[in-house]
DNA sequence: TTGAAAGCGTTACCAG
DNA sequence: CTGGTAACGCTTTCAA
C-alpha cells in the first residue's frame, strides 16, 4: 500500500527508471511510441503519481507560490482590505496554473507574522511570494532581500539599500489628479487633511497633492499642508472664515469629522465646502464621498505576474509597477459657492 | 550568491554536516555548547536558511495542509458559504504551526477543479488535505481514497468501496430537535418541503425529519414527506383547506414560495402556519426564519484538527465526525392556531 | 534508443 | 560525542 515509485513502473514496464521519468514528465521525443505505452500502462496499474517533494528538490521549482501577510488573512478579508487582492491573486494563480501557499505557520501570540523564525524561513518553500500588508516588517523585509528570496510587495516600501519589487497603487497620480478636477470646476482655495500616519502610501498621497496645488498655482493655507496633522476646533474656525472652498482628506475619517466640525458652524458639503478623500469608501453608510478607488483585484493580479515573470527568469531584473487609481464621483464635491 | 547549504556551514564551522544538521533541526543532546556556538556563528554568517524541499524529500512532512475546493474560493467566499470554514481553518492551522496551500492550479475550463490531471496528484504536495465542496467529485474522491491518500472531507459524502473520513453538520440531530420543538408548541399536523437537490446533506435532513414524525406520532401527509418535491398550486389548495399548522422547508427558496402561495390564499406566517427552515438564512432580507445555523468556523477547526490527528498518526482510524448544529429562533414559528 | 549513475540538500543510522 | 555514509525519489547527462 505505499506510494510506487518510479522505480517500480519501471520494473513493471521492463524498462528503465530513467524511461519513465522521461514518459511521465512529458520528454517523450526520443522513446518509441510501443515503450510509452508500456510505461504508461504500468504507470495506470501502480496508480503511480510523481512525487512532489523529489521534484522540488531537483528541480528548484514548484510552481506554488506564496502569500504572506503580517496579519491573519481571512478575518480581514472580511474588511475588505486583504480580500480584493486574494481575489485577484487567486483568480491569476488559477489561470496560470500555480497553486498557492497562505503562510500561517508564522503566527507569534500577539496575532503578527514573522517571516523569519528559529531562523527558518518558511516562504521558501514557494517559488516565490507576493507579501502583502498594511503592517510591512521592514527588517524582515531587508533580510529577505539580501537573502536574494524572490518576492513582491503590495504596496511601496522603501527599505535602506534595498531595492523592493512593488506594486503601487498610484496615489502621487491620484491625489494630482484629485487636486486637477476640483480646480476645473473652480476651485482655488484649498485645505489638505492630513492624517499621524507616516507610510510611503501616505507620502505618496502628499506628494501628489503638494504637486498639483503648486502646478497649478493654487492656494493652501491648512496644517495639513504645511506638514502638521491637525483639526482643532481653531483651525475649523478659520477655515469657515477663510477663502477656502475645497478640501482634501486623507481618509474617511478625517473627512467624517470635518463634516461635524462644519456643520457646527452652519456650513454644509458640498454647498458650501467641497471633499475629496484620498481613500477608497467603499459601500460606506452615510454620504457618498467623492473619492480615488485602489484596483484592488487588478492589483492582485499584477503581482502575480510580476513575480511569475521573476520565476520563470531570475535574471530579470526586479522593478516597481505603478497602477493607476480612478477617481471616483460621490456626491460630497460642487462647484465653489461665489465669493461676492 | 547561491543559498549556503549545510555542506557550506560545516566547512566554515570546521565541523561535519551531520553535526550541523543536528544543531539546526535542534537535536544538540550531545552536542558540547562549544560546537554549537561555533556552528549558530557560521549559520548566521553564511545566512543559512535550511532548504525546504530536501527537508520534505527526506522528512516526509511538510506542516503543509491542503486545501481544495472544487470550486474557486474567494468568489464564493464573499456568498458565505466557504468563507466561514475558511475562517477556521486558517485559525486553526496558525494555531497550531501548519502552513495552508490553496490548491488552485488544477482549474479547468470550466471553472471546475480536478484533483488528478494528467495523472498528477498536486495534493500530495501537503501532508493532508482538507476536501470542501458543494460540488464534490465522487470518482475523484474515490481515486483518492483509493491512493491512500490522507485527507478529511467536509460534508458528508458516501462513496462505494472507500470509507470517507468526513466532518459532518448534523442534519439528521437538526430536522429532528426542529420537529419536536415545534411539537412542543403544539403542532401536530406538518407538511414537508422538499428540493430537487439529492445529495447526502439532504437525505440527512429528510432522516432526521422522518425520525421525528415517526417517534412523536406526528401526521404528514405531504408529498415532500412521500418523496416528491413538489410545490404545486394543487398541493397548496390542500395545504390551506388541510389540518397541518407547521411546514418544514429544506431552504429558504422553498419556504419563500410558500410564503407567496400562501399569501395568495389569505394565510400569513405565522398565524395560520408556522414554517422553519432547514437551512442557515444568514442575515438575509426579509423575514428572519426559523432555522439552523451551521457552525462553519468550528467546523474548518475541527477538520484541520481531524486531519492533523492523521497526518501525525497515520495508524489512526479514519473516522467521521458530527457536530451539532445549532437551531435559532426567526420569526416565523408560533403556537398552531386553534382548531376547534 | 536506452540505461547507469551522479547528484539535489537533508536526516539518521552506526561505526569510530 | 562525532563524523562518515546511505538513503529519500526524481531528473539529466553521458556512454553504451
């Protein structure tokens, strides 16, 4: 009853062990087509089926490739940030004919994921892995670089001397282009929410931000602007007094409690305020905010690719991918109340 | 650049493989601290990480756990109906140190998923395999089992010739406690609501129900209970004319056209007629049903639970388990109304 | 056309 | 206590 090896076929079919590795992994060029049969044959009646691991082993290939997060997946999943990209990984893998490994083993008591144990890395079990995460370890990620892993990134990270393969969601783009559409419809006068989190996500956003209002010569007078993530209840009293009359969030939140701070002074989005929030909303309850939507699925896809492309040719050089976020239309933006 | 291996530390270390090897896989009895150190320096210089697939090859383990679905994952995922067991599994499997592999590669055109193609078996890339499908393949699973293949199956799935190992929602314990807690309200008369579908979940319910009338000395008269899954204008024209006050739907489709036929009779639910389900109705529109709830989450736990026992006990029986389901109270069951 | 044999990187058994 | 050495199952080169 245990597993046949090819060993056996071989005494079965009379031939070779070598003839059947040949028959059975498809280099068939040069065995007559009477030895195939035999072998496959003898193949059928063993229930013969190659071993995995002795093929890693010689081969150095699995196609299998990992997913790693720092964080448990599914439980998020649920929250939409992991998901989207699952399913994208998921559908991708399938189509290419890779299977994937979840790490979990990994898990620590505090709920994190570490790459590295006992100094074991388990990723290299897979060909390669696609890392994805909110809560990116940095160090395990400069020690998984010079260890020359394969691997991508979702999300940018920059790492000292280190030059990571990631899939980035364009937010420079997204927050210029943010910025553009509120000026087209006559917006001057902006004010940038700006949250505590400092993350190569959020730089981007600022970034494109800081852009735009300066290419186009526009006005921005906010702590946000000016690099300090405050809303005070001082800053909001200058804001319903001063000239501006378009505001950018750096998420939902900020933008939710903006809403309450103006409503307490008698002004109202979009009528007499206009935001945009540089964040995805999802199907939020409450107002509709006019918003940038990351490509998640899309995302998810392209990572895979990315790395199969590494894979199947490791010389290839790894390079960074930019994909575009739309804008999406809410109902939180309008045209600039006129000034007298 | 290449990955050191143990050869690599050894010669460094000025010491022998086999002593590396002990000290890496943490078998040091007797091994003098001094070596030791010596060895941990050189593994940490060299940054050897111990190679995956020959650890296999010769291990035979993994702490790798298969998962496969018959059908794409993460779509479903988000109807619920994977989701949860997934929840579980990944839970449970991070709990105790395994990985998970998403068996994914083995798509066919046609969105199904085939254990062996072209003769090859990935599964057996994992120690074990957890099997979840509505759409189980018999013959795959037959194959399977006939390979010896270690692996658990969730849901209840006969096959001839092979004794599936499957962890089992208890259908037959659920449709029973249903018809005598509505027996305990009175009802004696019940009409049965039965679906095409064949399979054994359903033959599971329709036992436990049949139990229940029998022992209880319940009436039905139904063609549900007969075996023919009909739901027919003829048959609700007898319902409503007819003694019994309480229906019994296998799923929430049935008991929502019941509500509709009924309804154009000039009966409610549940004034006139008390209808659970035998399904989970999740937290769908509408009315909340009568029903049961299926403990998916406990459910993948207790799979990957199942399946560890076996990997790491071959010896062990395959055994079947069931888990009880829970019944929730809806709004659609009440005391039968009063006949004279 | 076929087959013998040399590894792939580890582990584990046994002599030293 | 230590270090050869023989597997593990497969692929691939090289000779026959």
């Amino acid at each position: 009853m245990k597993a046949p090896r090819q060993a056996d076929v071989a005494r079965l079919a009379g031939v070779s062990q070598s003839a059947v590795s040949r028959v059975v992994s498809g280099d068939i060029d040069r065995i007559p087509e009477e030895t195939q049969e035999r072998i496959r044959a003898a193949v059928k009646e063993l229930g013969y089926v190659p071993n995995a691991a002795a093929r890693n082993l010689r081969n150095k290939r699995n196609r299998l490739l990992g997913v790693h997060t720092f964080e448990s997946v599914f439980p998020h999943a649920r929250e939409d940030f992991y998901f989207e990209f699952l399913l994208g990984i998921e559908e991708r893998a399938e189509e290419i004919g890779y299977d994937l490994v979840l790490f979990t083993s990994t898990g620590t008591s505090d709920g994190r994921r570490r790459i590295y144990r006992d100094g074991t890395n388990r990723l290299n079990l897979a060909d390669g892995t696609v890392l994805l995460g909110a809560a990116t370890d940095r160090e395990e990620l400069a020690r998984l670089w010079h260890d020359g892993y394969l691997f991508v990134h979702i999300g940018r990270r920059e790492v000292a001397g280190a030059e990571i393969p990631c899939i980035i969601p364009d937010y420079v783009s997204a927050a210029d282009s943010l910025v553009a559409s509120l000026a087209e419809r006559g917006h001057r006068h902006f004010a940038y929410l700006r949250s505590g989190i400092e993350q190569e996500a959020y730089a981007d956003r600022r970034a494109g931000y800081r852009n735009a209002i300066e290419r186009l010569g526009l006005h921005d007078r906010s702590p946000g602007y000016r690099g300090e993530p405050e809303l005070t209840e001082e800053w909001l009293d200058e804001l319903a007094a001063g000239p501006e009359t378009a505001v950018v969030a750096e998420n939902i939140g900020l933008a939710e409690q903006l809403r309450t701070g103006l409503a307490a002074r008698g002004l109202s989005i979009p009528a007499d305020v206009s935001v945009a929030v540089l964040e995805g909303s999802g199907d939020e309850p409450g107002h509709r905010w006019d918003c940038l939507v990351i490509p998640r699925k899309e995302i998810g896809r392209i990572a895979i690719d990315a790395l199969v492309a590494r894979v199947e040719n490791p010389d290839a050089e790894p390079v960074s991918q930019l994909v575009a976020c739309d804008l999406v239309a809410g109902e939180t933006v309008a045209a600039p109340r006129v000034e007298e």
